[in-house]
C-alpha cells in the first residue's frame, strides 16, 4: 500500500508530469516518469473504463500499486510517476519492469 504522501492526488500534479516527464509505453501500460526535488517519491494510477468493470478496474490498480510501490523505494532519487493502464494487458510485472527500466535510464541513472 502507498502511503498517503506516496500519492499523486490533483489533477495539476498528474497534468505536469505528464507533460514534463519522460513517456515509455508497453503492450499493457504507459508510464510516465519524472525526476523532482520534492521527497517522497509519489505515483498515480490511471486505468480507464475501456480496461474492463470496476472490479477488474481496482484489481489492476492493486496490482500496480504492489509492483511500483516496492520500485519507488528502490528509486536512486526522488520521482513522480503516472502509470496508464492499456485494455488487453497481460503481463503488468514484465511490461512495468520494462518501462521503469527505461525510464530511469532516459532520466540518466542506470
């Protein structure tokens, strides 16, 4: 579980990593990664009615909360992150794996 200050919660803090962060997309999500000065790395989740119903919705969304809230910790600086799930996804874990990795190497840190 994030904890509360782990959260990306206003639609200014998901707009402006978005539009400044760097975009990775996989077969089953997009992510966006931002570096910021402001500690604790936050992250937001985006999964869209096109994913399936509220029940498939929220288990995705748990999911993703899992897998990117033991890679926030693991962060080598601090970061904003807004993960976008795709409808038809299959594999989260490789698909984030892929993307984060990704990220943090455009972001310059390998």
């Amino acid at each position: 579980m994030l904890a509360r200050a782990a959260r990306l919660r206003t639609a200014e803090d998901f707009r402006s990593t978005i539009r400044r962060g760097v975009r990775c997309g996989r077969p089953g999500l997009v992510l966006h990664m931002v570096r910021t000065d402001n500690p604790p790395s936050r992250a937001g989740f985006v999964v869209s009615k096109a994913v399936g119903n509220a029940v498939a919705r929220n288990r995705v969304k748990r999911q993703l909360r899992h897998l990117v809230a033991d890679r926030l910790v693991r962060a080598p600086f601090d970061l904003d992150v807004v993960v976008r799930a795709l409808p038809g996804r299959t594999r989260l874990a490789d698909d984030l794996d892929a993307a984060w990795t990704t990220a943090v190497n455009r972001l310059g840190v390998s």
